[in-house]
C-alpha cells in the first residue's frame, strides 16, 4: 500500500475541502460557518483523500489528475450526504419534523440546497484546481516514496 500517497493525497484532499468551505461562507450570506463546519469538511477531505485518492494515485501525470478529480467528485458526494444528514439531525434536535416524511423531505430539501450552492463557478474551479493538485502531489508521493 502506498502509504505516503494516501497521506499527501489526504492533506491535500483536507486542504482543498477546507478552502471550499470556506468559499462556501462567503457566497452565503445567511449561512455563518464557525469552526466545526471547517473542521468537518477537512475530515472528510481527509477520509476521502485516504480511501479514494490513497490508494490509486498512479505515477503522475494525466492519470493522478484523473484520480485527484475522482476524489473530489467522491467528496462532494460525502459532502453533501454528510451536512444534508446533520441538517436533519438538526431539525429533528429541534423538533420541526412532525412526520417521518419530514425527514425525507428535509434531507432532500438540504441536499438540493448543497448542491445549489456548490454549483457555483468559484467553487466548481476550486474544487477542480484542488482536484488536480491533490492528484498530482499524491501521485509524485506515489512515485517517489514508493
């Protein structure tokens, strides 16, 4: 197993996580993200940079770009699934979900709104610049450590 990959490939993963966050609160203008929210997204930046990216960086070049980008999509994905599932957590702490379609329907509601959000061009070339590097660090680790 190449274990320096998954290293870098999660540093960098956590890294690209944790500034799309924080582009994330800029563009929302309710939303006001304190540390947790940071520190979440660059746990799972970091989980999804050992488990997806880790493992397969190749050697460098078109294909660790291509993994570095595979890893992001992966991380969008947990991304949303993860705060749309703590949204739902949340109003059910707060007992605004009357029914257990309540549930559905806030978990879909949030996972649209992520989503929404994310799909705005600052965050779509953050997300692929970070994808990119992060593929290309983990796989010159790949290469080098390996």
């Amino acid at each position: 197993m190449p274990t320096a990959a998954k290293l870098v490939g999660a540093v960098f993963l956590a890294i690209t996580a944790t500034t799309v966050a924080y582009l994330y609160d800029e563009l929302t203008a309710v939303f006001q993200g304190n540390v947790n929210f940071y520190a979440a997204n660059a746990f799972l930046g970091f989980i999804v940079g050992w488990k997806a990216l880790g493992p397969s960086p190749a050697y460098g070049g078109i294909k660790s770009i291509v993994a570095g980008l595979r890893a992001t999509i992966t991380l969008v994905f947990v991304a949303v699934v993860a705060h749309a599932i703590w949204h739902v957590i949340e109003r059910l702490k707060g007992f605004y979900i009357k029914k257990i379609w309540g549930v559905f329907d806030s978990f879909m509601d949030a996972s649209l709104n992520y989503i929404q959000i994310l799909s705005d061009p600052v965050l779509i070339a953050a997300l692929v610049i970070g994808g990119c590097i992060s593929g290309i660090a983990a796989g010159l680790a790949n290469r080098f450590w390996s």
